[in-house]
C-alpha cells in the first residue's frame, strides 16, 4: 500500500519535473547560449570584414542596368543598389576591373542610340525611315560624346537637317540644339561651351557654328554666355590666353634678370600688355605737291611753230577812204613796206610748245596681322638689401643706391622690351617687405586629428576598436559566465603530484614513495573492487526487483530538481 501510494506520488503532474528542469536540460540551455553569443561575437567579426562598397555606375537606364547586373553575376562580384536603385556598388578593390571588363563588353550604352541603328535595317524599308535612322544615329554618337566630358551627366542633341535643293536661293544651311545635364555642383565655362558647339559643328556637313544652340538643365542659356548685351565684341578664352601668356613671359624674364642681383624672392614684377586683336588692311594712293620744273622729270615735249607768206592784201578801214589811192608820203615810216630797211613780204609768226611732267604718286599696301603688342606697362618692387650680422645673427635692411636702382630700371628695360614710341610705361620701386627683418618661420602644422589624409586611417582605427571592445564584452560579461561551470568541472580534477628524481631522494624519502605508491594502488583497486560490487549488485537488484530500481531512480531525479 504504501509502494503503491509512493508510485502514485512519483507519477502525479504536480511533482514531476520539466525538461529544462532536468540536468540535461540546463546542459542544453548552457550549451544554446553558449552558441548564441558565439554566433553573435562571429556575425559581428563577418560583419567587420565586410568590403567597402564604392559606386560603379549611376544614373544608367534600366537596360543597362540589368546587363550590368548579368555581367557581374558572371564574374562573380557581390554587388547591391544604393537608396532609390540608382547606383551600382561594388567592392572598392573590384571598381576599376569591373569598369574595365564591363568596357569591353561595350556596357553601359547609355539611353542613346548611335550607328548600331543602321546595322538592324530592314529589307524594304524606305528612304525616308533610311533618313530618320541616320539623323538619330547622328544625333546618339553626339550625346555620346558630349556625355565624356567629365562635367556632363548627360545630353541630348536635336538637329535640324533641311532637305537639299537643287536651286541655290532655297538652300538652308541647318541647325543644332544641344540640352546638357550637368553633374551635381559643377558648371561649364565659356571655352567647354565653344569646344562642345565646335564638336557639334564639326560632326554635321555645312552646319555653322552660329546656328548650334546650347541649354542646360536649369534653361540658362551657355552658347551665348560670352557675347555682352550690347553687342561689343570680347575677347574670346584663345586671345585671354594669349594675353596671360605674353605677361607671364615679361615677369618671369623680369625676375629671372634681377633675382640674381637683389636675391631670391626680393623682387616682384607684374606686367600689363595692351594687344591689338584687329587685322587691318590698308590701301592708300597718296599726291605730292608739283614740283619746279627744273627738278621735275619731262615726261613727253611738244613744239609748233608756223610762219605765213607776205602780200599786198588789203588793209584799212572797209569802206570809200580804202578805196581811195593814198597821198603822197612827207615821211617814210620805219619798217613799212617800201621804207628802207623793212624786210620784204613779212607775214604773221604762230609758235606752240607742249611740256608733260611726271607726277608725283604714292601707293601704299599694308597689312598688320592681330596679335601685335600696343601697350606695355610693367612695374617692379625690390626688396631692400638684407643684410645678417655675422657675430650677432641680426637681421638689418638697407636701401639700394640710386646708381643700384637706375641699373635695375635700365636691365628691366630691356628685358620688357621697352619702346617709348609705343607708349610704354616703367615704374622700379625699392621698397621693405612686411617681415624682411624677422628670421623665417617654418608653417604651422596641421595636428594629426585635423589632417585630412589621416580620416581614412582613423576611421579604420575606429571600426577595429569598436569591434574590439564589442566582442571583449560579449567574451567577459556573457560567455566567460557561461563557461565558468564547465570550467570548474575541469579544476576539480586533481592531479598527482609527480614524483622526484631517484638522484635527488633519499633512502627514507624513496622507501615513503614507495609506499605511498602501493598505498594509492591498493586504494584503487579497492574502490574499482568496490565499483564493481555495487554495478553487480544494482544488476541483481533490477534484475529481481525492477520496481524498487525505478523507484529509486524517479527519487534521484525528483532530488536533482
């Protein structure tokens, strides 16, 4: 009765105990948490280990996003998407190779279509659609280029392409129109904008550069950018050029010629050159007064001279006196006919005489290319002489002599090549600079944690030490605990001191060993002998009485709780 109400107590819900409860139970909690924080402590070491991902492409169409993708799939290279699915990222030491490999697959291509176009053509198709794939294949290979530009996100070009006539006064030339989207923060001067509208230019037949047309995102309008409101013409970025390079070659053959007088870094110079941008043809066709005959060259003479014969014609007032005879004569007059003396039959005298000079003509023909200097205006600042004591280190200025600075302005002369005629202006002064008397100081360094070359190494440092300091913890203040039972299992052992040299004992202490040793062998083989004869003994028991051996051990479990 009293078995069976033992039995009744053993198998009741109330005291039989759970799984967890159990020995084994706990074992299997300890060993699950135990493989939880090493899980943990390894997913935080991958996760540090994780590669760092830098963009491949952006901005692509979804074509070539997905042939992008099925490439890197083949070469087996992790990649993911950025926020919104407009980039590709791909591991930082991967960038550059995939680029490359992807290049040679022609990847991406870009929205736009260039002359693959014409290689899909269709049997049969029509001149028209002929035309309209050509000008979109132009119009693609032009995007294209235009989109190399490292300032440019992407473009569009839209051309205007008349049909060709056969009559010369209906011929139109045509007409480009370029949209550019610009990358975040940048901008295009004026000589990108003339080099894109020359690019443009360049690609179509017959297309002028005054008709390409070029707008950004924002509708500025940047082929137009360098001509002024008012219809002045400026210089354009190839003259602006030419300008700063003619005055950089004046100072520097300035400074070159006077720092080895004065000494490194004591002289200034800056330069100011007027060009003259015009070509200018000049015809002129200019007179000389005449000059004296004597001095002038004939060019051609001519001289007339006529003499008429004598005779008895009539002479006198018409009328009845001239035809009345004469009277008689009181006095012979001198030189008429029939006086003495008079020459017979005189008759009139007619001399012409015609003289051409040579004039005197000037033609003149000049032509004056652009680019010729019309103004130059340089001016020169020289240090005072620095001169260092020898015994003190004492730094003192002193100004040069006026016999100094005349041969200073005399070499600056003729290194500027200075013409009075022209206009040109010099001006030498000799003047301290701020701090000639004060010992050079080296530059302030940047403290370490301001460098800016040190950011990617600090943050390097960073994640390391945050990782360090993630698995110390996870290691000392979960697993170390964990571990602590198992681990005092193991100390519990004891181990047997080992014994000492036979050379270093002595008799006595030899003779204790030994009997030690037999002791700790018969002690040994007793509680073996001993282990024995309760193994053969708890084999009896459960084999005559099983009930009493389950009982016994439900006891042993129930006490475990």
């Amino acid at each position: 009765m009293a078995a069976a109400t033992a039995d009744e107590l053993v198998d009741s819900p109330e005291s039989k105990p759970t799984f967890l409860q159990t020995q084994m139970g706990k074992n299997f909690l300890l060993g699950a948490a135990i493989a939880s924080v090493l899980a943990i402590m390894a997913a935080i070491w991958l996760w540090s280990q994780q590669p760092d991902y830098k963009v491949l492409f952006s901005n692509f169409s979804d074509r070539d996003g997905g042939a992008i993708t099925a490439s890197l799939d083949q070469m087996a290279i992790p990649y993911k998407f950025s926020e919104g699915g407009s980039a590709i990222l791909v591991p930082s030491e991967h960038v550059h190779d995939a680029r490359l490999k992807l290049a040679s697959q022609g990847l991406p291509k870009g929205g736009n279509v260039g002359f693959e176009l014409m290689e899909n053509q269709k049997l049969g198709v029509s001149q028209f659609h002929e035309q309209v794939n050509y000008q979109r294949s132009l119009e693609g290979e032009l995007a294209r280029s235009i989109e190399s530009l490292a300032a440019v996100s992407s473009a569009r070009v839209h051309l205007a392409l008349p049909k060709p006539s056969v009559f010369v006064r209906e011929q139109q030339k045509p007409t480009a129109s370029v949209l550019l989207n610009l990358q975040q923060g940048r901008v295009l001067d004026i000589a990108q904008v003339s080099a894109i509208v020359h690019l443009v230019a360049s690609s179509v037949p017959e297309l002028p550069v005054s008709n390409v047309t070029v707008v950004d995102q924002a509708g500025n309008l940047l082929s137009e950018n360098g001509k002024p409101a008012g219809g002045a013409k400026q210089l354009d970025p190839n003259q602006l050029k030419y300008v700063t390079e003619i005055q950089q070659r004046i100072i520097k053959q300035v400074e070159s010629l006077i720092t080895p007088l004065v000494g490194q870094g004591n002289v200034r110079a800056e330069a100011t050159a007027d060009i003259d941008f015009a070509q200018v043809d000049t015809a002129a066709e200019s007179y000389k007064p005449n000059s004296p005959p004597e001095a002038s060259a004939i060019r051609s003479q001519q001289v007339s001279e006529a003499n008429g014969p004598g005779g008895g014609n009539a002479s006198g007032v018409p009328g009845a006196l001239s035809n009345q005879p004469p009277g008689a004569a009181t006095a012979p007059l001198d030189g008429a006919a029939g006086a003495p003396g008079a020459p017979p039959n005189a008759g009139p005298t007619r001399k012409d005489s015609t003289t051409n000079y040579e004039v005197d003509k000037t033609v003149r023909y000049e032509q004056r290319p652009m680019g010729g200097i019309k103004r130059l205006t340089v001016g020169v600042l020289v240090n005072y002489r620095r001169i260092v004591d020898a015994k003190t280190g004492k730094v003192t200025v002193k100004a040069l002599t006026a016999a100094e600075v005349a041969q200073i302005n005399d070499l600056v002369k003729e290194a500027m090549g200075y013409s009075q005629a022209r206009g040109d202006t010099l001006n030498v002064t000799n003047a301290p600079f701020d701090g000639v008397d004060k010992p050079a100081t080296p530059e302030a360094q940047l403290d370490w944690w301001k460098d800016p070359a040190n950011l990617p190494l600090a943050k390097e440092l960073g994640r390391y030490l945050l990782l360090a300091l993630v698995l110390g913890f996870l290691y000392f203040r979960l697993l170390r605990p964990l571990l602590r039972p198992v681990l005092r299992r193991f100390d519990e052992i004891t181990e047997v001191p080992p014994l000492p040299a036979e050379s270093e004992m002595t008799k006595e202490e030899a003779v204790q060993a030994e009997v030690q040793r037999i002791q700790l062998e018969e002690a040994e083989t007793n509680i073996a002998r001993g282990y024995r004869e309760n193994l053969a003994m708890a084999k009896t028991l459960a084999k005559d009485d099983p009930r009493v051996v389950a009982n016994v051990v439900k006891a042993w479990v129930g006490a475990n709780e």
